[in-house]
C-alpha cells in the first residue's frame, strides 16, 4: 500500500491525504508500501478452509480507476492498490513498522545515508536484471526537476541528495544532504522501476515495469485490470515466493465504488475480497472473514496567520476544551472508530506516539469558558463573546463529501456556540475545500484534516515552515518547541528518535495547533481465500485461493 490525491494545485504535493471509509474519489493520501504482516482479522471465515485451488484468479476490488500507473507520479490510492502486485519497494515494514528484507537483504544506516545491499537473483518482468545501478538511476530519475515527481519529499526529503551504486559488491548508497533518521522507512514508500520502465518512463502509464509478483496484462479503464503471476519470484518479504500451493495464477480488480455493489459482488461469489463499511459490513460479518484495520485521522487545524482567531493560543485551547471529542469521534465513525490520539492514522506505525495524546487539552468546557473571560472575550448581550470590539467569529469549513462530515460539524457547531462563539459553517466538496484551505486564507477552523501517515516527518512541513506557495504550511503554525524537537529527531535514527518525534507532537497537541478528532476502521471481507492484508489491499505473496 503506498502513496495516494491531490495535486500540487492545492500545494499538497509533499504529503498525501484523503477522504477515509469511502468508496469515492480520493484526495491526498500516503500510506507505506508492502507491509509484511496482516491487519486484524474477526468474523468467521467462509472460504478460508478447504484445499487449495490450483492456478484460480483472486478477484478484488478497486475505489475508483487508477488512472496513469507510472509509479513515479502517481498519488492515486487505487493505482497504488494496483501496483503493489506489479513492483516492489526496496524494504517492507513489520506489523511494528520495522523495516524487514525485500529487494534489499540488509542496510547500514547513519543520520544522513544507508547503504543497501541487494538480493541477487531479482528480476524485472522483462527478465532484466535488478541492480545497484538500476536503483540508483530511478532516485536520480525522481529528484530530477524535470520529472516533476509528487514523491519527493516523501521517499526522500528533498532533492539534496546523492547516490553511489556498486554493482560489483551489491550496494547502493544514498546520502542527504541534511540528516534524516527515518530514512531507511521511508524507503518503504519507493516502487523500484526496472527495465524498459527506467529506459523510457514515459510508457509506464498504462503499462507495468517492475519486480513485482504479477505483470499487468490487461486495462480495460473503469471497469477491471488484470494481472498474471511471476512464478520465478522470490524476492518477497522476509523472502517470500509467489509460486507455492493455492497462489492465484491472475489478479482482477474489478472497479466498484459502492458498498453495496460490493457486498452483493461479494455475497454472489463473483469477489474475493473488498473493502465494505457502513450498515453493508453488518450482513458480511456472519458469513465472511473480516479484517478491521486502522485507515487514517481526522484532525481538527485552526488557521493562526494574524488576523484569524486561532493567532491566539488562548481561543484555540478553549475551542479545543469545549469539544466532547469523544462524542464527536462516535458520529463520525458510526461508533466504528475511536478517539483521536495521533496526526498518524496508518499501521504500522514507524514510531510509536501514543504518549503524545497526554498534551491534548482535555475536555472542560467550564474551563474554557474561565480562559476566555481572563483573556477579555467576554459575552454581549447576543451571547457572542467579544474583545477590543471585535465580535469572537468562526468561519468553519469542511468537506461535505466525507461521511457523517456534517453530522460531525454540527457538534462542532453546537460546542463552540454554546462557549459564546459565532460560527459559520461552509460546506464544500472535496476538491474546492482543499483548494480553499492549501490556497486562501478565508476559513478559520477545519474539522476535516485527514492525514494517513506511517513516518511523522512526513506531516512536518505542514506543520511548520513557509506556506503557499513556497510551502505547505497551510495553517502558519509557528511552535518553536516543536521545531526544536523536529531538528534533533531528524538527527536520530531508530527509536530514540521516535521518542524525539512523540515528543514533538505532544508539543503541537499542547498549543492546540493540530487536534485529534476521530481514528477510522476500515473493513475489508473475504471469501473462497486465505489472505494477510497489506494496507487496503491483499499482501499479494500471501493470497491462497481455497476450495469452498
């Protein structure tokens, strides 16, 4: 499971974020490639027992078309889903996001480089080679200005960097030119281009070039997409093989954005496998597998450029003290979800944060009412708070394309006029409400920030730094303490520097400049197979296909 969008029209082009526990288009979102181990599973599993099916196809589905498949460009979620059975990333994650074998056996990391030595014997679905140099001359390729890739900044943190291949001996090398700890993760987000894909890239759009299990063979855009096994590949994983007992001989994924549709596709036996929430998930359940699993935040950003009321962090603590975020969470998840506690939402987590949940300001809303007294917003005879003359007013936005988003907002509404606060609410679809948050200054709260992170370094630039357009920083947060914390993490690899990084963003929970809301589950069912997942989608070298 990798990257997933926007484009750079809305300056979110660093990080990716979207619209969870749908079946619509997405917007921007990131999530680390080829984990190696499976979400949480429940249910009883029709079609997980049984032998196994001797060359069958697994059919599954994806949210929308994939649109272009070069994997350099692409941020769409569906065609991520799709290349993850088509190329490889150069190390996968753990279920405790540690990095395990893939293409790379083994890495020597220090603050600013890794050195990686490859497997040998890994072939493109050309039957070229896979090598030091073909590695290195696909990172050369992305920080190229003329590539334009929406990756960098994710794979790598920026284009100040070097690589150094060896083929005699193995390795690569790459170099930053500022130190980045979590580098060796990071990695875990880059598909490996090889033969003609790296000769020529701009034939990857509709075609596969890489190391993967499976070739594509067919594209029949907005309807399915089909993939055939690579028997000879054994370069999974921990080194897992493709060609064992009841590993599917074809790949379909079938385009369907409905839950419903799905349910039914997938209670007809016509699927394998799909993602299918809402009241569709509770007729699945007696009869299917089901695999729960964490799929992305909801946070709550207030706009601090001078002038808004979230400049000061007296009315964001309050605003934050007023919320029942833990009733706000229930009706934004269908009490499917849970309390937020992370900018993160996306297992596994290369660092674990949840000590930083402890600087969030906790619900009080006589408190926040004493806080915004002392500080001179005091109520009129309207009931609206107000200072200095000016009236103490929000302008809310949120995308009414998310689910229960506007359910959501009334309690968001209501809270913070009950607390003497004017609110006025807009409601936009996706695409104009990222556009108005990444590219105006006319709202002063969004509820509807979803990040779908595995690696805090890759929110940082939204949270601190220059805005649009020579940044990301939408909000114009300015937390020194955060900074500081971020400067020392990026020098410390491992897991001294997850501390580091907790730390960092406990300090943004503390000021009430990013605030957890609500963490999503997303469900994905199975049937006639045995599977672990993989993000939103099948770990494909772990897919057997099983006799009813």
């Amino acid at each position: 499971m990798l990257l997933r969008i926007l484009t750079a029209t809305v300056g979110c082009w660093r990080l990716l974020m979207r619209l969870h526990g749908t079946k619509t288009a997405v917007l921007c979102v990131i999530a680390l490639a080829a984990t190696a181990c499976s979400a949480g599973a429940s249910g009883s599993g029709a079609g997980s027992q049984g032998a196994y099916v001797r060359n069958g196809t697994f059919t599954s589905t994806l949210s929308q078309d994939p649109g272009k498949l070069d994997p350099y460009h692409t941020v769409v979620a569906a065609a991520n889903d799709l290349l993850s059975f088509t190329y490889d990333p150069l190390v996968a994650l753990d279920d405790k996001g540690n990095p395990v074998p893939g293409i790379a056996t083994k890495w020597h990391v220090t603050p600013s480089s890794v050195t990686l030595t490859l497997r040998k014997g890994v072939t493109c679905s050309d039957g070229s080679a896979v090598t030091p140099s073909v590695v290195s001359k696909d990172l050369d390729y992305l920080k190229d200005p003329k590539s334009a890739s929406p990756l960098l900044g994710i794979v790598l943190p920026g284009p100040d960097f070097t690589t150094k291949a060896d083929d005699a001996a193995g390795t690569v090398t790459i170099t930053t030119g500022t130190p980045d700890g979590l580098l060796l993760p990071s990695l875990a987000a880059f598909f490996v281009v090889c033969g003609s894909g790296t000769a020529d890239p701009t034939a990857l759009a509709r075609t596969s070039s890489g190391s993967g299990p499976y070739k594509l063979t067919e594209a029949v855009p907005n309807d399915h997409y089909t993939l055939v096994r690579r028997d000879a590949y054994a370069w999974g994983p921990n080194g897992a093989r493709i060609n064992v007992p009841g590993a599917p001989q074809k790949i379909v994924l079938k385009i369907v954005n409905n839950d419903t549709t799905a349910a039914n596709l997938l209670t007809s036996g016509t699927l394998n496998g799909s993602i299918v929430n809402g009241p569709d998930r509770q007729r699945l359940m007696a009869t299917m597998k089901e695999y729960r699993f964490e799929n992305g935040g909801t946070l709550a950003v207030f706009n601090e450029h001078p002038g808004h009321p979230g400049a000061d962090p007296v009315v964001r603590k309050a605003l934050t003290q007023a919320l029942d975020r833990g009733q706000i969470a229930d009706v934004l998840t269908d009490r499917q979800g849970k309390i937020g506690d992370s900018t993160m939402g996306v297992p596994p987590m290369v660092c674990d944060d949840f000590g930083a949940a402890a600087g969030i300001p906790a619900f009080d809303a006589a408190a926040a009412a004493a806080a915004l007294d002392e500080a001179g917003w005091r109520k009129g005879a309207d009931g609206i708070r107000a200072k200095g003359g000016k009236r103490l007013t929000l302008t809310a936005m949120y995308s009414s394309d998310r689910p229960n988003a506007s359910a959501g907002m009334e309690l968001f509404s209501a809270a913070w006029k009950k607390l003497g606060v004017e609110v006025k609410v807009k409601s936009l679809n996706s695409a104009a409400f990222l556009q108005a948050v990444f590219q105006s200054d006319n709202w002063d709260v969004t509820p509807e920030i979803n990040l779908a992170t595995q690696l805090p370094s890759q929110s940082v630039s939204f949270f601190s730094g220059p805005g649009a357009p020579k940044g990301s920083n939408f909000a114009g947060i300015h937390n020194s303490a955060y900074e500081q914390l971020v400067a020392q993490a990026v020098k410390t690899p491992g897991r001294p520097g997850c501390r580091l990084w907790t730390e960092a963003e406990k300090a943004l929970f503390a000021r009430a400049d990013v605030v957890p809301i609500a963490q999503r589950y997303v469900s994905y069912f199975g049937r006639g197979a045995s599977f672990e997942m993989s993000g939103e989608m099948p770990l494909p070298t772990s897919i057997r296909l099983r006799a009813h």
